[in-house]
C-alpha cells in the first residue's frame, strides 16, 4: 500500500470502519442537555476518518520512516549535539512511580521525584561549579531569559537602574541577543578576531557602566575555546556586569573545565543537548539555570530544598523573580538526564568530552584539504568549515547540504556562525563510531569532486527523498497543519 520514495495516500477512510472498539457504557448515561446549552451540544456526529487499526498503524509507521532521527542515522548538525539518547534513560521515565505521579499531589507522596530533582540539582552544580540550580526552565532559550532576568534583578536590588545593555559576540547563538531583548535589555555587539575569538580590545570599547551582562559560549560557535576567558570576566566585573555563560556547548568541556571556575555567575544547560534527552521535533527540553551565591536570592520560586530527610518546595522567597514554567519543569527530561549521569559516571563524562573532542579534531583534518577551514586551530566538539571554494564552482553550501540528504545523512547546521561565508558547523559527537565518520567523510569528499566534475547533480539535489526542495520559508511561515478532505 505504502511505497517507499511515493507521496503518502491521506484519505484512508472507508466507510464504517473502525480502529477501536469501546466497553459497554457501564454508569448511568447522561442527559447532555442538563450540562450545556443547546447551541453547543452537536447535532451530527463529527466527521472523523472511519479507518482500521492495522491501516491507521501502517500510516503512522510509514510517516515515521519518512522522518531522520539520531536512532536512524548520523546527525551531524553543529550547535544541537544530536548525541544518541540512551535507552536506559527511556526505562527509567517510564518507571510508574516518575511517570503516572500527578505535578499537584501532596509532597510527602512525591518525596522519591524530589529527591531525584534535587540530586540531579546537586550533580549539575558540581558539574558547572555553581552555587545552587532551578531546574524549571523549559529549554536553553528559556534559561537564557530566565538568567537574564534574574540579572537585571539583582542589579535593580542594588539600585543600579541604567544597566540597559547586554553584549553577545558576532558569533553568538540567535537565541542571546532575542533573550536579551525580550528581557527587556538592548543588545550590544562585540567583534570576533582574526583567530575566531571575541577581540579583548573591542570588549574594552564596548563596556562601560551600562553593562549589564556578556553572554558567552565557551567553546565558542566556531567550536574554539575562549582562551581569555579569565580577562574577559575581569573587564566585564570591573565594570560590575555580570558573565551569562550559555552551556549549549558543554559537551566539549564537561568534567575537564567548569563555567564557574572560569568567572561565570549564570549557567544555562541544555539537558536534551549534554545530556542525551532526546529532542527531535521541538519536543519537551530542559534548560536548567546555576547561579553564583550573590544570584541565589532572584532564582525562580518555589525552591526545592531539604529539610532533614524531607524534601520540600519553598515560597517564601520575596526576591525571587517568580516562577518561569508551571509545576517543576518537565520532570521526565530531568529524569532522563539524571539516568545519564548516573550510568556515566564522572569518568564517563569526562570520557564523553574526550571523544567528543577527539571525533570533530578526526573529521576537521580529514576534510580540511577540501573544504575551506577559515580557523585553522585545534576544536572542541565541533568546527566550521566554508563552502567558498565550492562557491566559486557555482555549487553552495545550501547544495552540499541537500547532496548529503541522498547519502542518508542529516546535514550540518549550515550559514551559521554569520561570521563564517558559507559555513557549514558539523558536530559529530562522542557517540559515533570511526566507521560511522569515515563514511560522513567519504561522502563530503565525493561531494567535493562532484561540485568540480559534476555540479548538476550537487545544485539539483536530493534525488533520493520523496520531495525534493521545499520553499522553506514558506513551510515555516505558513505550514499546512490541518487535513482536508477532497471534495
Ligand atoms: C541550542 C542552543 C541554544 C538554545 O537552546 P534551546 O534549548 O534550543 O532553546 C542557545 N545557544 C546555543 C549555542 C545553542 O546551540
């Protein structure tokens, strides 16, 4: 019925089928009448699709395959650490005493989901080197927000009113400066080096006392360490701003260097980044927030704290910037996170870094001869390589991106940093195996000669996929999410 490569057939409907089959009303039925108005009860059965179990099972599993998840294949998409996501993490979520508990039950029922929370608290603030952590922020773009806020908190605390400004590199993530703004902060940009890191120079030129905070990666976008990360938190404390350390590329530094050691006063965490949650699809993520002592005050209420042997969630905390995600975050991501570190261990994790580094190093100096590498030096976990070269052949990143498609890779994340021209950001990750990266290898190189001796089949693809290219703005912009039944 489903052919692979041919457009799913959508109306399935025959009429009088069925896909399930319903107990006996077994309580007294009710007069619907008695419970809404009239104009609201319906007059005609709703229109739903009359279709079989084992048809509506076929559609769904045939969708499913048309999709590309780190399970199916590599997924080198640079900034996003599209690592694999543990299957033991998966069993524990689905342990009935952290997955069938209510958010609003009595606490002293609910004592092992927060005691899980508060450990999972406690390894990350060792993790990061900070002095306490809410786990409520929903994402990393959340916590940003969150952190930031309590910044400007702790800087209205101390009645300094004019700390309007914000600064993130040229190569920062999009998600700092729309933070930034939506905190309500103007934000002000500083320049990267020839060497592909923030310019101490213009950092000095662009602090003064209307500094409220530097948000910083460390390794940066370009996947290169901040190596003057000890002068830059000098400069912005000098001034009384505070560093906002933006963990999205912890994977390249976990267990070897922490963000608090380094001078940082805010943390975010991207748990479905480091720390395996799975997240495809914008599914549920986890953006927990550490926070230096001076911080602690402004954290999101309530905070989960330990009282003796209970654990408790507390309210009264009257400078508190108000809670930021209904109930405790999403609790099932936290657990998934907390089961990864367990498994791993510190050894583990500071393996993790290890071949995260060493996996990105491998693939960098294999493709450097035929790529253009704009900043020659070691990476972390991931690097960005320039298609210019390719460009000049009439071929651009956008091409090699969608070409990648037909050797059943996702491509890497690609015009992204903006200081890089067509740059392509490939993040290999621990998790992969040297046969798994020489295979990616081979078929960046084979797209490299093709780009020379046979451009047509680069710019004209994918040809292997159902559809070719989409008008990607529009499919954002204006996507068609709801079915129509031809009339
Ligand atoms: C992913 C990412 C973010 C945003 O995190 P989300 O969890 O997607 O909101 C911020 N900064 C960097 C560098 C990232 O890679």
């Amino acid at each position: 019925m489903h052919k692979e490569n041919q457009p799913l057939i959508f109306e399935l409907t025959k009429e009088e089928r069925t896909g399930y089959s319903l107990p006996e009303l077994d309580v007294p039925e009710v007069d619907l009448s008695e419970l809404f108005p009239e104009e609201l009860i319906r007059q005609e059965a709703a229109e739903l699709p009359e279709v079989a179990e084992l048809d509506i099972m076929r559609h769904y599993t045939a969708l499913s395959k048309r999709n590309h998840g780190v399970d199916s294949g590599f997924y080198p998409l640079g900034s996003c650490t599209m690592k694999y996501n543990p299957k033991i993490n998966e069993n524990v979520a689905r342990f009935a005493g952290f997955a069938n508990i209510h958010p609003l039950q009595e606490e002293s029922t609910v004592q092992g989901a927060m005691e899980l929370m508060y450990d999972l608290q406690e390894h990350l603030k060792e993790i990061t080197g900070m002095d306490e952590v809410t786990l409520q922020p929903a994402a990393g773009a959340h916590g940003e927000w969150t952190g930031l806020m309590m910044i400007r908190a702790f800087h209205e605390a101390n009645g300094d009113m004019n700390r309007t400004k914000v600064i993130v590199p040229d190569s920062a993530h999009g998600t700092n400066p729309a933070s930034a703004t939506v905190a309500g902060f103007e934000t002000v940009t500083v320049k990267s080096n020839e060497h592909g890191l923030v310019d101490l120079e213009d950092l000095k030129r662009v602090v003064d006392e209307n500094t409220a905070a530097l948000m910083l990666t460390n390794p940066n976008t370009l996947g290169l360490f901040e190596e003057q990360i000890l002068e830059m938190a000098a400069i912005i404390h000098e001034v009384g701003g505070k560093l906002y350390y933006d963990g999205a590329n912890l994977n390249a530094v976990m267990s070897k260097a922490r963000p608090g050691d380094m001078g940082f006063d805010v943390v975010h965490l991207n748990l479905h980044k480091t720390f395996t949650g799975p997240h495809g699809g914008g599914g549920p993520g986890s953006g927990p927030v550490g926070v230096q002592k001076d911080l602690i005050p402004y954290l999101p209420k309530p905070v989960l704290v330990k009282k003796g042997e209970r654990f408790t969630f507390e309210y009264d905390r009257p400078e508190s910037i108000g809670r930021v995600k209904p109930f405790y975050g999403n609790f099932g991501i936290n657990v998934r996170a907390y089961t990864y570190i367990r498994t791993m261990g510190p050894d583990g994790l500071k393996a993790v870094t290890e071949y995260a580094v060493l996996n990105a190093n491998y693939m960098m100096r294999k493709l450097a001869p035929h790529f253009d590498l704009p900043y020659d030096r070691h990476c972390k976990h991931e690097f960005v390589l320039s298609g210019r070269r390719q460009k000049k052949l009439g071929v651009r990143t956008l091409d090699m991106a969608k070409r990648l498609l037909d050797f059943g890779y996702h491509p890497p994340t690609i015009y992204f940093p903006l200081n890089v021209e067509e740059g392509m950001m490939i993040e290999p990750t621990e998790t992969e195996s040297k046969e798994t990266l020489d295979a990616f290898i081979d078929a960046m190189i084979q797209i490299a000669k093709e780009a020379e001796d046979n451009p047509e089949v680069v710019q004209n693809a994918p040809h292997t996929t159902v559809i070719s290219r989409l008008d990607e703005t529009q499919a954002a912009r204006k996507p068609v999410l709801r079915y129509y039944k031809p009339e």
